[in-house]
C-alpha cells in the first residue's frame, strides 16, 4: 500500500462530496446533505475560503479526507476543528485513518492553533475506540443545536 497524503484541490471536491454522503448514510443521516458541489467548490476555493482539507489517495484515488476549519472559543482561543474525518468503507483497517488524523494534528501542531477539536457520536464505537488510542478527550453533557437557513429566514 502505497498512501499518498496531500491538501485537497478544487478538482477533488466531486469526490469529497461523495465521501461526504458516505458518511451520512453511515452516520443514518443521509437527508441532512444539503450543500451543493458549487457551494462547497466556493466555500474551498472561493473568494473567502473557509475549510482546508488533506486527502488521503492510492494510485490516483482518493480513499479518504480529513476537512478542518479554524473555530474560535473565547475560553481556548484559536482551535483547529475537524469537521469530517472519512475513509471509504473499502479501505478501512489499512491505517489510512493513523496517517491522515496524524497529518491533522501535525497540523495543528505548527499552526497557529491553541488545540484541536471534533465531534464523534455517541454510538460510533469504532471510532471512539480510534480516539482513545490518542488519549482523547471525548465529553459527555454537551448537546448540538442548530437551526437551518430556512428556520433562521422564519425567525425574523
């Protein structure tokens, strides 16, 4: 196995997208992608870019990603958040994950960053068990909220 890790390109986001959906299904929440592939191309490689991502690929084939963004706490200051961490079903089990959540950290390690962040579900036991393994610290007691573009247009 050959494992190439590199930054995302404008040219990868088709197939981020469809890891994307995977991961929604995996996640039973397949309804909830909504994005656009131009919306996302924009929010990557727009004006105003908001994430960055590396890919994780084998011959030319992106197996897996790891997309991330700068969140600002008021408590921690600058953190980087991983918003999506994925490899393909497929490739699971080959350490593609290690390599790529490594890169991330490195990441966050030479930037200008005060820690890092995710969020994992509750019953996502494999993936917790992969967390562990870097001494996370998963909390408990914190729920999401949200609203969607239409509930915030209904609001005022």
């Amino acid at each position: 196995m050959n494992i190439n890790i590199r930054v995302a390109i404008k040219d990868d986001c088709s197939r981020l997208l469809e890891l994307i959906n995977e991961l929604a299904v995996y996640e039973k929440a397949p309804e909830e992608v909504t994005v656009t592939l131009a919306e996302f191309v924009d929010a990557g490689f727009g004006k105003n870019p908001v994430w960055k991502a590396f890919v994780a690929e084998e011959n030319n084939e992106i197996l897996g990603f790891a997309l991330f963004y700068t969140r600002y706490s008021t408590w921690k200051g600058r953190r980087l958040y991983l918003e999506d961490f994925i490899v393909t079903e497929a490739a699971r089990g080959k350490g593609i994950g290690k390599i790529l959540f490594e890169k991330v950290i490195n990441e966050a390690n030479t930037g200008d960053y005060n820690g890092m962040c995710w969020q994992v579900l509750d019953w996502n036991a494999p993936a917790i068990n992969f967390y562990n393994k870097y001494s996370a610290a998963i909390e408990s007691g914190w729920l999401n909220a949200s609203f969607s573009k239409e509930k915030t247009h209904q609001l005022v």
